[in-house]
C-alpha cells in the first residue's frame, strides 16, 4: 500500500501522513487519506503503517458518492437491464417516494447499519402497507451490495441491518359463491368485463396475460390456451412485454371454459353486428382491434366488489384458481404449471381456504383417526367381560 510522509514544516515534529486508496469509481480521480501526527520521524513511520493497515482492511471508503447517486446508477445500469418493466416502475416509486428523501444526501462511506434500522423503523411508524415495508429493505440492500460489487464500498451496511419484521393480514378466500354474484353483476352492465372475471378465475392468468390472451391462443381441439405474454401498465398507457417469468406456458380450460369462451364470442358477436376478429385480443371492446387495459379490468373489480359488499381484487381471481386447482385435487406441480408458478411460490402464497372447507377437512381426518383409534375387538372383549 503506498504511502507519504512529510515533516510540516520541517523541524516542527508536525507529519503529514497520506496513503492512496484507490481511484474514485464515480470521478475516476486518485483518492487518499490523510492524518497529522506529533513526534519523530520513527512515530510517523508506525502511524503511517497502521494508516496502511487501515485501508488494506477497507475502513476508508473508495467513493464519496451518496446513497441517492448509487440508486441513480443502480437503477439504469442494473435493474433497467434485468427487469421486467412493472418490477422497474415499482422500485422507481419507492425509491423516490421513500429511500431517497430519508437516505439520499448520506455518504456511502458514512452509511451504517444503525442509520438503515432508524430508516425501516421509521416506514413503520408511518403506517405503510406490508408489501412496501417488505420491499424497501430489499431495494436498499440490493442498491449497496452493487456498490461493493463496484468497489465504491467495501461492505454492505444492510447485511448487518435488522430489516422490520412485518406480517401480512390473513388472505381470505374468494367463495365460489361471491365469484357467480361478481360474474352476473359484471354481466348484466359490460360483457367483457364479465368474460375477464370468468377467464381470470378459470386460468389464474396474472392480469396483464389475461388481457395479452388473442383468440388464436385458444387450442379448440384440446381444450387448452397459450399465455405467452402480457399487457404491463406503463405511464400513459401500458407495454406489451412476455409472461412475468418469460416463459410460455399451456392452461387446460375444460369443456365448460371453452363453453364460457364461445358464449362471450357469441354475445360480442350480437354485439357488434360482426364476427371478432379470430386473430385478435380476446378480450376487447372493439372485437379484438384493441386489447382492454389491465389497469382498467383491476379497477373495475375492485369497483364491482365494493358495490356489492364483496372483499376483491383482481388477483384474488387468481388466487381463487390456484386454491379451487388444489381443492379439486389437482397436484401441486400441475397446478403451479397452471398458474406460472413454482411449487414453493404456490403452497405459500396462493393457497386459501374457508371455514366450510376447514370443517370438512375436520370430519374427514377425524373419520380416519376415529376409526384408526377404535377399540380393537378384543379389547372391547375384555372389557365386557370385565
């Protein structure tokens, strides 16, 4: 590690101590760190190697970047190039809504794990939905570990950071019940608002590959469709991108999904005075021309539930699929292929049930466990006898 002394001025028993650390990754200009000393010229050669020890052990930081320029470049050089573009609109609202008001002007080199644990106690106090509270910490983390990863500092304060521990509220299953009030209360005011409930539910597809879905996707002979890509809502409209794993997969409808299907073509058909497009979206207010907006089919299932008393979003359809795939039988494996899922991902996030369900299940394995545990014949024997 090199290194400079210097008697300042000379005969004054005054050392001026400096050692190189590096360029600065962000200036590229030669970064050094620097101490006076009092004493001989033997005290400022020990102070110039602990000095030196300092920096080859990563105590003095390479870049005098803040927090708020490490996510600038973070977000342009990483995340815009690896993520799926909802993923990168989500991390542009925390960031600028949260992370960098709190942490923005802090130095990296000054950043500790204590100033990160005031950070997330402080999205707490503030009463912030669990998912936000969940991401901040892993936006931050992910930030800092790319700074060492470019040498701007030597370790990652998150890693010794105590992230907040929040639960999420109970997931309450959408009932088989509420999705027929929903479907003929969307029927009965906008048919292709009720074939996105019905599909929804039937597939599982997350909402911007139920509205990505064309017709020509839908394999009549085998019952099934391809979901290949998806509609992501983008500022000012939305963006047509693949599947949120970019993989394509095949959903089996039955002959009641595809029943479902002909039904909504028949009435758009009546509709409109002609025949949809067979190329085109398949859900569409113009026959297939246009495809429907995945912010305007959330919107509007929120809407219907709040008028009519019924606790749902959206992607409570999709839950509802994964959960009615499982009930009925369906394994894991085939049903998280359904869905787009891994097996993991499936049994502890998409998976609901009800009290009706739960009750059954109890008398089912309380038959099994009764009659395991029934007394033997002979037993009972006996026990007459006695």
């Amino acid at each position: 590690m090199s290194g400079t002394m210097r008697e300042r001025p000379p005969g004054s028993r005054r050392w001026e101590i400096r050692v190189f650390v590096g360029r600065d990754p962000e200036t590229r200009r030669p970064r050094q760190v620097s101490r006076m000393v009092h004493g001989g010229k033997r005290e400022a050669r020990h102070a110039l190697d602990r000095l030196a020890a300092e920096v080859a052990e990563g105590r003095h930081a390479r870049s005098s970047a803040t927090v708020g320029h490490l996510l600038d470049e973070w977000m342009t050089r990483y995340v815009e190039r690896r993520r799926a573009r909802t993923t990168i609109d989500t991390y542009r609202v925390h960031v600028d809504k949260h992370i960098r008001p709190a942490l923005g002007s802090v130095r990296l080199a000054k950043l500790t794990a204590y100033d990160l644990d005031r950070y997330f106690e402080s999205l707490e106090a503030k009463g912030l939905s669990p998912a936000t509270i969940r991401l901040n910490p892993n936006i931050v983390s992910g930030a800092l570990s790319q700074a060492v990863k470019w040498d701007w500092i030597r370790s990652n304060p998150a890693t010794r950071s105590s992230a907040p521990e929040v639960r999420s509220a109970e997931r309450r299953a959408l009932t088989v019940a509420e999705l027929r009030t929903l479907y003929w209360a969307a029927h009965a005011e906008d048919i292709d608002m009720a074939a996105a409930i019905a599909v929804a539910a039937l597939s599982g597809c997350r909402r911007g590959e139920l509205c990505g879905l064309r017709w020509r996707d839908v394999d009549w002979d085998r019952a099934c469709m391809r979901v290949e890509r998806a509609w992501v809502p983008i500022e000012g409209g939305q963006h047509l991108t693949t599947t949120k794993t970019g993989k394509v997969r095949t959903v089996y409808l039955g002959d009641e999904g595809l029943e479902l299907l002909r039904q909504y073509r028949g009435e758009k058909r009546e509709q409109l005075g002609y025949e949809p497009d067979p190329a085109g979206w398949l859900i569409s207010l113009d026959g297939g021309e246009t495809p429907i907006r995945a912010k305007t089919v959330t919107e509007y299932v929120s809407r219907l539930g709040r008028r009519l008393g019924i606790p749902v979003h959206l992607h409570a359809l999709r839950h509802f699929a994964a959960t009615e795939l499982v009930h009925a039988g369906v394994d894991l494996p085939t049903a998280a292929g359904q869905l787009g899922h891994t097996v993991e991902v499936m049994a502890s996030t998409y998976l609901h049930t009800e009290s009706g369900r739960g009750a059954a299940a109890g008398k089912a394995i309380a038959a099994v466990v009764g009659q395991a545990l029934a007394v033997p014949i002979e037993v009972e024997a006996e026990l007459a006898e006695g």
